[in-house]
C-alpha cells in the first residue's frame, strides 16, 4: 500500500465530495439566482481594490508580468465575459425549434477542475469559475505553485460575495497547497470535466487522466504586414500587443512577418516606438540567456525588454529603455530557436518577398510550433484574412488589431471573452474555439414528430446522374 497515494486520492475525495454537494444545491437554482451568483463572482475581481490586490500578488508570487496590465486584463476581460454572458439562456429550456421538433435543455456537467497557469493566476481562475458557474456547476481550481496564493485570494474574495447572497461557498474550491502534479492529476481523475489551460505537459496530462478534457494548443503566433498596411497604425498595434503584460499571453506575436517593400519602413515604425533591433552578436548572447540547454528558460519569461537585455548583459541596449527586441531570423525549427514561442517582448522578424511568399512563411512557422491558434494580419486588403483562413491551420484570424488584445474577445470584436483558446486539431484539441460557457455543459435534445418529409431519388441524385449518368 502507498501511503501517500492513498492519502492524496482521500483528501481530492473530500474535496470533490463537498463540490458535489454544494453542485447538487445549484442544480435547483433558476436563470435568475445562476446570474446573481455569476454576477457575485464578476464583482469579486472587478472591484477595483481587489482588483489591483489580485494583480500586485500575481507579480510579486510568479515574478511574471506588468502589475497595471494585469489590473486591465482583470477588469476587461472579467467584464467582457459577464457582458457576453447577460442574456445567455444556461438553465432549463435554452432552445427550440419548431420545424425540426427539437428542444434543447441546458443541463450541468457536474464538478469541474480548472487547471490554470502562472502567466494568468487572477483572470484565468476568475474566467473559468464564471463559465462554470453559469452552468450550475461546481469548480475546483488547480493552479501552478506559484499561482497558487493568487487563486486563493481570489476564491476567498468570492466567498466573502457568496456569503453576502447565501450561496455555498463549496460552488467553488481550490485544491490544497503544496500543489503536485499526483494531487493535480488525481483532482482530474475524480471530477467530471477538466479545462486546463498552460503547459502542454498540463494539457497531454488531462487528455490521458480519463475524464473528458478541453485543452489548449500551444501558442506562437506570427503576424504578417502586407505592403498595403498602415504602417504607423500597425506599428502601434504591435507595440501594444507584445508589451502588453510583458507578452505573457500565448496571444502575443512571436514573430512578425514582413513584406520587403515595407520592411525598412516598418522597422523604423517600430523602432520609434521602442522596439530595438539586435546585431548578430547581441542575438546570440540573449539566445544563451533564453536557451542555455536548448530549451526555454523562465529567466526571461514576463519579464519586461529592459529587464531581460540586463539579465542577458546587454548593458547598451538596456540603457535605452527599449520596449521590445527585434531579431532577424530566417530559419524555423530547434536550430532556430527564436521562431518559436518566447512568452516575453522579444520577436523575431522575417522579410517575404510578397503576401504569398509571407504565407508560406508562417505555415513553415506552424509547422514547426503553433499551428492552430491564430494569424496576425495589417493589410488594407480584407480578402487576403479570407484567404489565410481558407489556407493557414489556423482557428482564428486577427486583421488589423492588436493581436493578443483580440484575440480572447475584445469589446471593438465579436470574438468570446476568454483566456483559453482551442486550436483544434491542428493544435491537438477537440475544440477550434474560444472557450466559453457553452463548454461546460451538456445539452439534452426532446425530439418531437414532425411531418415525415422523404426525399425523392431525383432530389438527392439528379445532378449526379446528369453529370455521369446512372451506372
């Protein structure tokens, strides 16, 4: 007998077991009292104190990230989130359809484990407890180590808001600290939906502990500058995307393809905004710094362009402040390490000769790490974000917007607000979009009769047959 085993799987038990009880109260809740509790949750984040409380914390714990970029991400993407959810039928009766005979009832799925990263140990947990909640569920949070007392602040605000409109405070649990990998699998082993967010070690750990899983793909977004782009506007929207919250979401562009007959230009865009350049050398000496044994170090990770280029002992060009670092690439793959993700204000930059030449770029990109997520795309020409998404393996393509402000929903687009973005199975998910409440439930059909409608042979094979006749 394993001792410890045994008691890590009867302390999850525990914890499940008071999840379900409280799941089996929500489960007679009506629309209205799931929306008061899924607005008591919203508030637990957005109020501005507790706010800015969550993010300091998040920064100081994981050393990871802008603590005012976080006090945004937040606010906005908390509110957005309770903006898509106002109105959203989630209880009972949710759908019908006369001519079909069909009626749809949102039902819960029962207790979830929410497994959320480092980079967002405030808005990830607050995203995924609100869809959870919308649902009647209950949820159970697994964050990283370094999350953890972040997560725990959070869930303590929202039982002081539970408390306030006498709900259980069971509807949603944090999993104990010392956070493992044996008590975060076993939580995935007992509960009845994993979402998990983060590492793909994470996300290959849900889809193989047994219990039906949404995972994540891996980012490492490329974007694209045409040569009829705006340039200054989209030099903006690149500094804003990479720098915000130090280029910890998997959102941010790694790497920027341009098209040569811009390419000087765009530069100087980028540079008079604070975006450095890197020679030859200086690249090398931050590829040590970031890949000392090939893999990515979390040295640099979060951290801000100044920061990271005195950690690499480029004293010159951290005495200019810069916001970002620039380097040339032109190769993908291990021997390349810059082409893939970095989860911090470094991008690397590729010259195309035209747009189909940059295409084919960020295919090789993708093919290397990536594929699934999403395309930046600056360009005056809005055919060509139709064309990359009937060509690239991509679930999202983002035109002319700041890349990782867009892409989990944003008040100026109608993508979902959200933190988890499926890649499909390009990305090796079983989902291409962007998470939201609908995922956290099941849905029973009532099929009634209708009048039978047969279709005739002539209705089904008549273009068939006069196209090859009927053999």
């Amino acid at each position: 007998m394993n001792t410890t085993t045994d008691s890590v799987e009867a302390t999850i038990a525990e914890l499940v077991a008071r999840a379900r009880a409280a799941q089996k109260i929500a489960d007679t809740y009506g629309q209205q009292r799931i929306d008061e509790l899924v607005t008591a949750a919203g508030w637990a984040i957005v109020e501005p104190a507790r706010n800015r409380q969550l993010a300091e914390l998040a920064v100081a714990d994981t050393g990871i990230g802008d603590v005012e970029d976080k006090v945004r991400k937040n606010g906005r993407k908390t509110l957005g989130l309770l903006r898509d959810l106002a109105g959203a039928k989630s209880v009972g009766v949710i759908a019908e359809d006369a001519a079909r005979g069909i009626i749809e009832i949102a039902r819960p799925v029962g207790v979830v484990c929410a497994i959320t990263p480092s980079t967002n140990p405030g808005a990830t947990p607050a995203n995924k407890i609100i869809n959870a909640l919308k649902g009647r569920n209950a949820v159970i949070i697994a964050p990283s180590p370094k999350g953890w007392s972040t997560a725990e602040r959070l869930i303590g605000f929202i039982h002081d808001q539970f408390d306030r409109i006498d709900v259980p405070r069971d509807l949603v649990l944090l999993l104990p600290a010392p956070v493992s990998k044996q008590s975060t699998f076993e939580l995935m082993r007992q509960c009845d939906l994993v979402v998990a967010t983060g590492s793909q070690a994470n996300v290959r750990a849900a889809y193989t502990c047994g219990t039906p899983a949404f995972g994540v793909g891996a980012g490492n977004v490329a974007g694209i500058v045409d040569e009829t782009a705006d340039l200054e506007a989209a030099a903006d929207r690149i500094l804003r995307s990479k720098t915000f919250d130090n280029a910890t979401s998997c959102s941010s562009e790694n790497s920027l393809v341009i098209v040569e007959a811009v390419r000087e230009k765009m530069l100087a865009a980028l540079a008079a905004r604070g975006a450095v350049l890197l020679d030859e050398g200086q690249k090398a000496t931050l590829q040590q710094l970031m890949w000392p044994d090939g893999k990515l170090s979390a040295a640099a990770t979060g951290k801000s362009a100044r920061v990271i280029a005195e950690l690499a002992g480029l004293a010159s060009v951290a005495e200019g402040g810069p916001r970002i670092l620039l380097v040339e690439e032109d190769g993908v793959g291990p021997n390349h390490p810059f082409s893939g993700e970095k989860l911090s204000p470094v991008l690397a930059i590729y010259s195309a000769r035209d747009f189909a030449d940059a295409a084919n770029i960020v295919e090789q990109i993708y093919a290397w790490q990536g594929a699934g997520h999403s395309v930046g795309l600056n360009s005056a020409r809005p055919e060509r974000a139709l064309q990359l998404g009937l060509t690239l393996p991509v679930s999202r393509v983002i035109f002319n917007q700041a890349h990782c402000i867009a892409t989990g929903g944003s008040f100026d687009n109608g993508l979902p607000f959200s933190l988890s973005m499926g890649c499909g199975t390009w990305g090796g998910n079983n989902f291409s979009d962007n998470m939201n409440y609908r995922h956290y439930l099941n849905i029973t059909r009532v099929s009634k009769p209708i009048t039978e409608k047969v279709p005739s042979e002539h209705e089904i094979f008549g273009s068939y047959f006069a196209r090859y006749g009927k053999a």
